[in-house]
C-alpha cells in the first residue's frame, strides 16, 4: 500500500476524524444557502490564517467530488506582508497543495497615514481590492473564510456597540462590483473544530500581520484586546452555564418573528 504524502493524510482528517464536524457542516451550509452553482468561478480569498487556508482545503476537495462543474483560482492580498509572512503562507499553501495567486496592494501603507477608524478602513479597502483582482481573473464570486463563531458574535458586536440586530450573511450581492457575489462557505462550521484540525495537523498560520495593531503576533496563537475578542470571552463565560447558547444565537436568525419587532427595515427602508 502507497504511503500516504504530507498533503493527503491532512486532507484525509477532514473527511475522517472531522467529517462531522467540520466536513458535513461546510457542506451543508453550501447546500442550504445555495452558495455554489454550476459553472460558479470562485476567487477563494486566503489571508493565511487557519479560517482561510482551511476554506481553501475544503473547496479544493468539495471541486474533486463536486457533481456538477465549477471553477476555484486560489488568490493572495499582499497588503504589504514582512517578507517572513509571505514566506510563511508560501510554506502552508506548499503543505496544503494551494495553488495560490499572489497580488499586491498599498493597505497597509494608506492605512498607516489615518488616525480615524484605521481597521475599518483596511477592511473596506481589502474587500475592494479583493472583488476587483477576483473581477479581473473572470470570477464571478468571492469566498470568505468567516465561520460559525463569527456570525454568532456578529450578532451580539452588533447589539452591544451598534445598537442593531443584524450579522454577516452567508452571501451577498456586491453593490460597486455588478454581477459580483460574496459567499461565506464556512458559514457553519465552528472554530473549536478548526483550532483542532490545526493542532491534531499540527500547522501553524499567520493569525495577524499588521504593523498597527497592538498585542498582535505574527502566529495564530496569540490575541488582542479587540471588541471581538471581549465578545469572545463573554460567551465563554455563559456557555459554563448554558452550553447550547452559540447554538441559539443562530438559531435565532433563522426565527425571526416580525410581530414581536418594534420596527425594521429592509434594502434600507423602514
């Protein structure tokens, strides 16, 4: 029997040890919010943090089994990376058997110049620079590596600090870039289940690489003292009394009853 390469026996934890959990929730998030179709050409956007390269793993196998025909390019924002970070995502896109795309940018160099709201601004700016690169491959959608967690605390930053119910869609239509689409493939899949794919595999990503940022490190071991991550902390905390609570929190989405809503709006109008 072939001994199995670096790239397969990491593949095969996905549809082995983390079938149920990671696997059979990305593939059932694609089919319930119709994120894919035929002859779809997705720009799988990868930041080389675990979230992204692990999208990028579950794409790369959901195209080999695919039933009907799509098209995956694997492409790399460069907002101005140290040379080690760059290497770094190289060295996993290596492992992993990512074909990437790598293009340049001048995020982090513009962002540098504002004292005003820098991340939202890198976060903007990113998004754009994404959909046009994706735009000038012949793509017709971007993927997000944005996973369970992160719609669940959506939710609640959204709540606590912008006084509005509202959370990250599993997909949008792009408002300046016609005929463009934003997927989110991951969209059920939670990150426990990524953080223990990444150390059962033991890899290591990049988790934050901007010049900025304070208490960031170059490794995805690290944290910050960032909203999310205090939203993060207080669901820690009630899920010891309340284990099911991330599971309601989305649930909630789906069960929305109007008649108990004081207003709302929708496309912006009341």
């Amino acid at each position: 029997m072939d001994r199995l390469t670096d790239t397969q026996r990491i593949e095969r934890t996905i549809h082995v040890k983390y079938r149920k959990t990671i696997w059979r929730p990305f593939v059932g998030g694609i089919k319930k919010y119709g994120l894919i179709c035929e002859n779809d050409r997705i720009a799988c956007c990868i930041s080389g943090g675990k979230d992204s390269m692990l999208m990028a793993l579950l794409l790369k196998n959901l195209h080999r089994f695919s039933t009907f025909p799509f098209e995956l390019t694997y492409i790399v924002m460069n907002p101005g990376y140290s040379a080690d970070v760059l290497e770094k995502i190289r060295e996993n896109a290596r492992i992993l058997d990512i074909p990437i795309h790598i293009f340049d940018s001048n995020i982090f160099e513009v962002v540098g110049q504002t004292d005003r709201s820098p991340c939202y601004l890198c976060a903007k700016m990113r998004r754009g620079f994404l959909y046009s690169e994706a735009q000038r491959l012949g793509c017709n959608k971007i993927a997000l590596g944005h996973h369970f967690n992160d719609v669940v605390e959506t939710v609640l930053m959204s709540l606590f600090y912008g006084g509005k119910f509202q959370t990250m869609m599993p997909k949008l239509n792009s408002k300046n870039y016609p005929e463009m689409q934003l997927i989110r493939p991951m969209y059920r899949v939670p990150e426990d289940e990524i953080l223990a794919w990444k150390h059962f595999n033991q890899l290591e990503f990049i988790k934050c690489a901007c010049p900025l940022a304070e208490n960031c490190t170059i490794w995805d071991d690290g944290g910050t003292g960032s909203k999310r991550q205090e939203t993060k902390a207080l669901l820690k905390r009630l899920k010891r009394t309340n284990p099911s609570i991330e599971k309601n929190i989305m649930n909630s989405l789906h069960n929305v009853n109007l008649s108990t809503i004081i207003s709302f709006n929708r496309a912006g109008k009341t």
